[in-house]
C-alpha cells in the first residue's frame, strides 16, 4: 500500500483543478433560484449532518450543449458548488488491473473486484494481495463496453456461498447481459461451481454498447438488474417497448424467477421482469436509507440523468429528455411529456457516470446520506447533496488523479473504495486524511 501524493485537502484540491468553479467556501450565494420549492434560503444550514452548503457557484460552469432546453424546476441542473471540509487521503490498495469495472466486499472485508474485457474475476485483500483469477466464469463478449461487469456478494453468502455477477455473452445471433451467481470456493485457487444462470436480457441483438449490467440487492430479497438499449437504434427504439428487456430496470428474485408482485406481471405483450421503462444505459445504481432505488444513466451529449426508481414508472428515453445526439443532431422534440418523469437532476455537459454509492458510514459525517457517482469523461468522484429528493448541491472530488472513475462503493469501515477506468486501473481507499 503507498500513499498517493494527492492527500489534499478539497478546499485544495478545488484549487488545483484547473476548472474555473472554485469560489471561497462560505461565500453567500446568489443561488437562491437554484433551490428547490418549498425550501428557504439558507433552510439547508439548519442540518448538521451536511453542514454549511451551498456555498459557491454550480461547478458546472462550461456552456451547455443544449442550452434550448430549459430545467423543469429550479435546481434541476447546475446545483450550487459545495465543498467538503475534511481532508482526504487517497491510498492505492492494488493496480493492474485491466480496465476493472466492479468492486464488492465479502464479509472478511477481502474484496471481489471484475475485469471487464478479460472476464477475470480476483479475491483482493485489504493489503492488495490479489488471488490467481476465479475459475469456472464463464467466457464473456469483451469487446467495447461488454465483458464482465458487477459481481455482488449474496445476501445469504454466508450459508450459500453465493455470489452474482453481469456479462455480456456471446450467443447465437449476437450477444447480451446476462445475469449468472455460482458458489464461491475460496482457497490458494479459487474456483466457483454449481454455476446457473438466472437471467438473460432478451431479444438477442449484436451489439458492443449500452450493455447497463448493475446489480442491487433490495433488503425484502429481491435483486434490481440495470439494462442498457444496446445504442443502436433498433435498440434504441425498444426503450419504451414492454415486449423488450431493452432500456429497463428488472426485478428479479435471486434464483431468477419473477416476482408475482413485479408491476406488469399478466400484463399483455408485457415482460413480466420489467420493473421500470424508459432508460438509456444505466451504469450507476444504489439504495438509499429508506430503500428507495436511484439511479444515474448515462445520456446522449448534455443528456446525463439522475432518477428515483418508482415502481412501473416510465422514465422516457428516447422520447424526452435534455441531450442530443454527438453528432449535434437533436433527439427529443421536447423534454417532458405525459405519463413520463423528469430527472431529479441532469448534467449538461455530462459527467459520464459509472457506480455509485450513497454515504451511510461513520467515517465522514459530513458525507451521510450524500450520493457519490464515478465520473468517467469528467474524471472525477461527483458528490451530490439532496434534500426533500431535490439536488442542493454538487461537488467534483479527486480531479488531481486525472482518473476516469468507473466504481465507487462503500467499504465496511466507511472508506471509499475506487476503481479507475485503465489498462493499468487501481483500485483506490478514500479515507480522512
Ligand atoms: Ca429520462
């Protein structure tokens, strides 16, 4: 383990950026426009767990790409900067890992962390001792953004074994995600066995991109499955479609039967896995303390979307929302429309969002209940503040790594644990300096 050079402190760190969004921390802000209704100006002081925000001006100062589309409410977008108070030290635990995707903890706090092109699974210890690669995985579709992607520890591990992971899979007449868990055999060459699929996304397409691929376990045993539209528009185009797993998020039991409580279960030309419709691809999803499922999805250019999942909802890709294509061509004639949601909050230009944890540790109180989001075009931790389900403030963290973050999780002391987005990718410890 060595300590990285870029043990700053943020108020630092906001400095050495080279972004232009660094304001003094404690400066009043002329932000009230930003608020979210109901609230007051200055109403966020009053609560200790986040201390004094906002404080400057959104970090987002770049020009948008979509400047004709306006937010539907106030603080939609472009949130007040905040600044975190406690210094950070970032320790690199491990490196060389081939564009590493997933972290998850089993419960000796040694970590399983995924390689996506290559399809290796490694145990890793807290020191960074990394074990020979997991045999018995299945070969994966490692091209562009396929390969092998989450990896979650089963809630009964500790009788079952059980561990679960997302792939793309190479099939007959294209490829897709795919859904396995298998029993974990620990030891000098770790193996699983009694491998069974329990899902596959469906229709069969060939595609290399928008493979989605999150996995969250819910606290009533039920495990949320994050799916891409595969970017090509005959994917696309199946975003919105009930017959199609395409741009959904489905609800699965472990074992992959369907929940008979799932919203279009007996529904005509409906999958019944679907939970929710309308997403584009999906790379950031986490629980927060009241069990609520969010989401961020990767949007087209200015599109970037962070969402609260309810159940059944349609959430409008590629109907509405507030990017347009990188060719600069438009997609959406508008961005609302009925019997669809609004994002609590979009980014334009985009952070390029990938794995996401909201804070519940002891290690940073100020962080509690704080949404961190791994930014890959944007090379930064994003940390967002909400209040009342409304973004009240947003900060870009760890820019000196001049990494593309791909995971963040949450370990089990209350330190954060990174992977950056490299042929040569670490996996990173944020801890108070
Ligand atoms: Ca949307």
């Amino acid at each position: 383990m060595r300590s990285l050079l870029a043990s700053l402190a943020c108020t630092s760190l906001l400095t050495l950026t080279g972004t232009s969004h660094a304001q003094p921390a404690g400066k009043p802000a002329d932000q009230g426009g930003n608020l979210a209704p109901g609230q007051a100006k200055g109403s966020q002081q009053t609560d200790p767990r986040q201390g004094p925000n906002p404080t400057g001006a959104p970090v987002e100062q770049a020009p948008p790409n979509v400047p004709e589309f306006k937010p539907a409410f106030p603080g939609q977008t472009r949130a007040p900067g905040v600044q975190t108070r406690t210094a950070l030290q970032v320790t690199e635990v491990a490196s060389g890992f081939n564009k590493p995707w997933a972290i998850a903890f089993l419960p000796d706090k040694r970590m399983l962390v995924t390689e996506k092109p290559t399809g290796k699974l490694f145990i890793v210890t807290p020191e960074g001792k990394k074990s020979p690669a997991i045999a018995g995985i299945p070969k994966v579709d490692g091209r562009n953004q396929g390969g092998l992607l989450d990896v979650e520890v089963g809630p009964d591990y500790g009788t079952s074994g059980l561990i679960y992971w997302t792939y793309y899979e190479p099939r007959k007449g294209g490829n897709g995600l795919t859904v396995a868990r298998a029993k974990l055999v620990d030891g000098p060459k770790p193996k699983v066995e009694g491998l069974k699929v329990i899902f596959r996304m469906e229709p069969t397409l060939e595609s290399t991109l928008h493979a989605g691929g999150r996995l969250v376990f819910t606290p009533d045993g039920k495990l949320f499955v994050t799916l891409g539209e595969r970017s090509i528009m005959e994917g696309r185009v199946q975003a919105r479609d009930l017959k199609s797993d395409f741009g959904k998020i489905v609800r699965i039991n472990p074992d992959g039967s369907i929940p008979k409580d799932n919203p279009f279960v007996g529904q005509k030309d409906a999958r019944p896995e679907i939970w929710t419709l309308g997403h584009r691809n999906i790379l950031s999803a986490a629980l927060d303390s009241k069990g609520r499922l969010w989401e961020v999805e990767m949007g087209p250019r200015g599109g970037d979307e962070l969402n609260l999942i309810e159940r059944g909802k349609d959430y409008g890709w590629p109907t509405i929302g507030y990017g347009e294509e990188y060719s600069g061509e438009p997609i959406h004639k508008t961005t609302q429309g009925p019997g669809m949601e609004q994002p609590v909050y979009y980014w334009d230009p985009v952070i390029s969002p990938s794995g996401m944890t909201i804070y519940s540790g002891e290690l940073f109180p100020e962080w509690k209940g704080n949404f961190f989001i791994g930014g890959l075009s944007s090379a930064a931790l994003v940390r967002l503040v909400l209040e009342n389900d409304r973004v009240v403030g947003e900060e870009r963290l760890l820019m000196d790594q001049k990494a593309r973050i791909r995971e963040v999780v949450q370990g089990p002391e209350g330190a954060l644990y990174l992977l950056t987005d490299d042929s040569n990718g670490k996996l990173l410890k944020v801890t108070p300096r």
